[in-house]
C-alpha cells in the first residue's frame, strides 16, 4: 500500500453449501435460525463464512442479507454470498441507476467473482452442507440466539427453562436422579425414562396470578411482549407481508390478541409500512395492536419499555417467569426486558400467532390458538399463509418506486428535528451540565511520547468469576436504568427524575453513566458472590458484598488493578465497544477465559486491557 510492502493474515474461509429450497410453511427466519444453530456448533469464530452451492438460486437477496446479518450470533467475521443476477435485480428493483448496475456487473465480471450456474465451486479451508428442504418452522431461546428449537419442543424447553430459573440458574436433577444420587450413584440413561413429552408436562394454570383490574390472570409461560422487529427481518418482504397476511386471517376468524401482550411492530424501512398499505394489510395488523412504533432498533435492543404497571405487579408477586417472542436477531438475558426471563427469536408470522395464544408453553401443531367466530378452535394450519399466497402478494404490493420515494427524504425529519439548534465551529462544545453526552477521560494525563515498556499486573485481584457464553449484553447492558443501581444514584443526584431515565444504550455518549453500568445486567451472576444476581462482587480484602461498580471503585482508590475470569465463548453477540471501555475505566487490566468472541477481543485489545485464554477449567 503506498508503495509499501502490507502483511495480512488471511482468513480461513468456510464454505456452507446450500440445496434444494424451502419447503412450505418455512420461512427466511427458520433459515437463519437453523444456519447459526449449524455454524456456532461448527466453530467460525474468526472465520469468514460463504455461502454458495444450487441452493443459492432458490433465495432472494433479502433472505440472503438475513443470513448474512447473524454474522454475529453464529461467531463468524462475515458471512458472505456472491454477486449473481439475483443482486442485479434487486439493485434495479430498488432504484439504483442503470448505469450503477452496469458497473457492478462488468466490474465483477472482469475480477471473476460474478456467480452463475456455470461457476465452478471454491476451494475452501473448510465446509459444510444444508438442504434447504430440511427447514422447519423454529424458534430460538430462551436466551441464545443459537438454541434453535422445533415448535413441537418450545413447551419442554420452556419447561426445563423456569426449573433452571426458579433454581437459581441451575438445572435440578430430576426426582429419579435425585433420589439415585442420594443412595450414591445415578442409572445410565435415565433422561429416557423420566421425559414423557408434552402431555407428561407440569400444567401452568395453577401458578396464576390475578391482575388488578383485569378479568385475566398470569402464570409462567404467559407471553407479556410479542415485538416483530429487527433491522433485517422486518425488511424482508416475505415473513413481513406473511405477518400481515396471518393477521387478516386471524381477524376474519375472530381471533384477537390476548389483553395482557405488549404488541409493536418496528419496520426496518418505511418502504414496509408503503407495501403493506398498499397490501391492505395494515388495518388487520392494528386491529391485533401491531400497531407501527418507530423504525429501527426497539425491542431487540431493549427498548419495549416497562410492561403495564399492573402486569408488573403480577409478575412480580407471583415470581412468574413469563416470555417475549420477537423476530429480532439477539436474545440475550436481560436484554429485552428485565422482568422478562425468556425470550425466544422467531419469524414475524410467529411472533402474531403467539399474541394470539398469549403463552409460549403451548404446542402450536396440536393446540387452538383460540376460538373462532362460530365458538370452534382456530389453529395456526388455519391462518398460516401460503407460499403462493406469500408470492403473490409481494409481486401485487411492492413497487421499485416505493424505495425511491421512501430514500428521496430520508434526511428530513419532523418539525422538532428540523428546528434543532446546530451548534457551528470545528470541534464539537462541550456542555459540563449535559448527561448525556460527556467528555471522556481516555486521555487524560496520557503523556505526548509513548511508554517505554508496557507496565506489569502486580497485585491484582479478581473482580468477577463469570460463567459460559457471557456476551457483551452481559457486559454492558443497553437497557433500561434501575433508579437503585449505582448509574440510577448518579443520574438522580444530577436531577433526573425517574421517569427521564431512559436507557443505557441511549446515554452511551456519558462515561459516568457507562462505567456504573458495566457488570450490572440483571441476570449476570459473579461466583464470588453467590446468591446474588444483577452485578455485584465482593471487595476481598473486607470480604464484604456491594454493586459490582462500587467494589472496582474501592479497588481503583487502592491501587489494586483488577482481573475477570470466565468460561467459553466470552464477549459474544453484539460488538459492542463499551463492553471493552466500561471494564478499562473500572480498572480491568486482563480478561482470562476459555475463549473469546473475536470483535470483543480485539476491542479489548484497543482498550488496553489483556485477552488471555491460557487457562482451562476443570
């Protein structure tokens, strides 16, 4: 580069082939769900991943682009798919100028990267294969994007997931194993000779909790948040107008949403809101209260705001463990609601038909979602549109101008944003009061010549001894503020009331507000605090218990620098760069885990603070 020799390292490339197409009844989501369940259990961290294969013919581009956007969750670097006629024609479909198209074309040609049936296969570092016509209907949760489940399985799985809960994030032995375990041994096998199915399962209905003012009650299982959002799927034409369709369906049969589920829906694009319009689709989603919220990141990054007060206290008395079903790409805990304990990712239609239900611990193929207008059983086979269905409304509904119109202004905003006043000058003015948005401190007292020698730990102590899959969700949360967690404290002492909390995500820009946040995700459990749940730790030297931020406060006054110990797969899911900064402004000097999700690493690695995964657990 510039004259000058440039070394890199190339990365190993995956291969993931693809055949036949999607049976009916399956979606772009199931896809994907299915696809990270395959590359997390393949191990791609580091990795890039393309698709290629026969298979690629039967997919639009925004089926691919919703693959492609799970990068993250399946650990890979990037997933990829090549340039074919397919790309062509969504870049004229969506009013990119023809000689834009051409370009790209004759470029990619020319470099031998345009795909067609003819192009023969790659040589990749390594591969594996997926026949479209194996995807079923799935969900993924309660908590990891990567734990796909069959619809048959959600009730069992749920069921595991409140005994884990209730025991305190530890799964209990079932009474067979106990009692084995208790005379000093265990039977081979004995998971085969205690799971009966569903019918064998614990029924719900008498954990309910009655809510005030309301003809209803709550139990574990109940659904309090159905949310289709997400930057992808909600852009994907096929499950967005397959929602909308099971919608109208839904309506014509009688059915409604239950009373106690917060509904919205959060469009990645307005040209979705234009085609369902057009559709005559979006009345059938408001009359279910999907009503439009906003475009963009909402639920799946933690903005659905709290549940109805009086849902609030139901769960609350009766220590429920209820659910959100959203089509979002990350579930991690504690990311979608605090109260909410499990959460589970499916397509949008989904998403509908479990507002309809009103509870995850349900079989959807054998079980009335409710009763119809005539008082018989609607089930989701009854309402669940067809892939011609599907296919012909998107070929009547979605029109190239849409985009064009709908990208023309995406600049103008309302007449609040229009008359915002805009500071001028060359560097940004800084307001002392503001909180949110504040000078950071990296560079104080940071000398204008660099160190000779990098410093050495000398005397740290462990902040924090975390488990498996702790993700930067867990790290940094981006949800809502506690007013009795140390972030809430500073933001109360400054003069903010309650209610203008608003989220960590959306004070990301105040340091102050960041570093109180960092370790106090409220299901994150510190081993040497047990008992505790929601970011605390001790501070050794007393031995006594506090916010996790207070103890790396009383470390910092000392002098003591700080070190965190987990298991496999830390810092996973979304890249987030606070995840590094909050633990460097604590002062974390190292990270020793199994393994680590490789954007996190090199975040902290940016940060100064020391990825190390030498050492194993027993």
């Amino acid at each position: 580069m510039l004259g000058q020799p440039l070394s890199m390292l190339i990365p190993q490339v995956v291969g993931f082939k693809l055949t036949g197409k999607l049976r009916e009844g399956a979606t772009a989501t199931d896809l994907v769900l299915t696809v990270t369940e395959r590359l997390r259990k393949k191990g791609v961290v580091g990795k890039f991943v393309e698709f290629f294969g026969p298979g690629l013919s039967e997919l639009p581009l925004a089926d691919r682009a919703t693959i492609a956007n799970m990068a993250p969750e399946y650990g890979a670097t990037c997933g990829i798919f090549p340039v074919d006629a397919e790309t062509l024609r969504y870049l004229r479909f969506t009013g990119r100028p023809e000689w834009r198209v051409a370009l790209v074309e004759a470029y990619m040609k020319e470099q031998g990267l345009f795909h067609d049936a003819n192009t023969p296969d790659a040589e990749y570092s390594d591969t594996l294969a997926l026949d479209l016509s194996t995807v079923e209907p799935s969900v993924a949760g309660p908590k990891r994007p990567q734990d796909r489940l069959r619809l048959a399985d959600i009730n069992a799985n749920f069921h595991d997931t409140v005994d884990t809960i209730l025991n305190g994030g530890v799964k209990p032995a079932p009474p067979m194993v106990q009692r084995w375990e208790g005379e000093g041994g265990s039977p081979p096998d004995v998971e085969a000779h205690i799971t009966g199915g569903a019918s064998a399962l614990l029924d719900y209905a008498n954990t309910s909790v009655a809510v005030a003012d309301a003809e209803y009650g709550l139990h574990h299982g109940s659904v309090v948040i159905a949310a289709i959002t997400s930057c992808t799927n909600t852009s994907n034409p096929s499950v967005m107008l397959a929602a909308g369709l099971l919608a109208k369906k839904a309506v014509e049969h009688g059915l409604e949403s239950k009373p106690w589920v917060k509904t919205s829906l959060a469009p990645g694009s307005r040209v979705v809101t234009a085609y369902l319009d057009k559709a005559g689709l979006s009345p059938y989603l408001d009359t279910l209260r999907f009503n439009t919220v906003g475009y963009g990141c909402t639920t799946c990054i933690g903005n659905s705001g709290p549940l109805p007060a009086e849902v609030s206290a139901a769960v609350e008395t009766g220590s429920l463990v209820v659910a959100s079903v959203l089509s979002g790409n990350r579930n991690f805990e504690g990311r979608v609601q605090s109260e909410v304990k499990a959460n589970y990712l499916m397509s949008p239609p989904l998403v509908v038909a479990y507002a309809l239900a009103g509870r995850i611990d349900i079989d959807l193929n054998s079980e009335p979602l409710g009763s119809g207008n005539d008082g018989q059983p609607v089930y989701l086979h009854d309402i669940w549109p067809s892939q011609a269905e599907v296919s012909s409304t998107i070929a009547s509904a979605i029109q190239s101008d849409m985009y064009e119109k709908s990208y023309a202004g995406v600049f103008v905003g309302d007449e609040q944003w229009e008359n915002l006043d805009v500071p001028t000058g060359d560097r940004f003015a800084w307001d002392a009061s503001s909180t949110y948005v504040r000078r950071a401190p990296y560079f104080d007292n940071m000398p204008a010549d660099p160190p000779e020698h990098v410093s050495e730990i000398s005397g740290a102590r462990v902040l924090a001894v975390l488990g498996d899959s702790i993700t930067t969700d867990h790290i940094s949360p981006a949800g809502s503020i506690k007013a009795k967690s140390p972030a809430g404290q500073y933001l109360l002492e400054h003069g903010v009331e309650t209610k203008d909390f608003n989220s960590y995500g959306s004070r990301r820009g105040n340091d102050e507000v960041m570093v109180r946040g960092t370790f106090a995700n409220v299901r994150l459990r510190n081993q040497l605090a047990p008992g505790t749940e929601g970011g605390f730790a001790p501070y050794l030297p007393t031995g006594e218990i506090m916010p996790l931020y207070d103890a790396a406060m009383r470390y910092k006054a000392d002098g003591t620098p700080l070190v965190i110990l987990a298991g496999k797969e830390y810092g996973s899911g979304s890249s987030r760069d606070w995840a590094a900064k909050g633990p460097y402004l604590q002062g974390v000097k190292a990270v020793i885990a199994e393994s680590f999700e490789r954007i996190h690493r090199s975040n902290l690695v940016g940060m100064g603070v020391i990825p190390s995964s030498s050492v194993k657990r027993a």
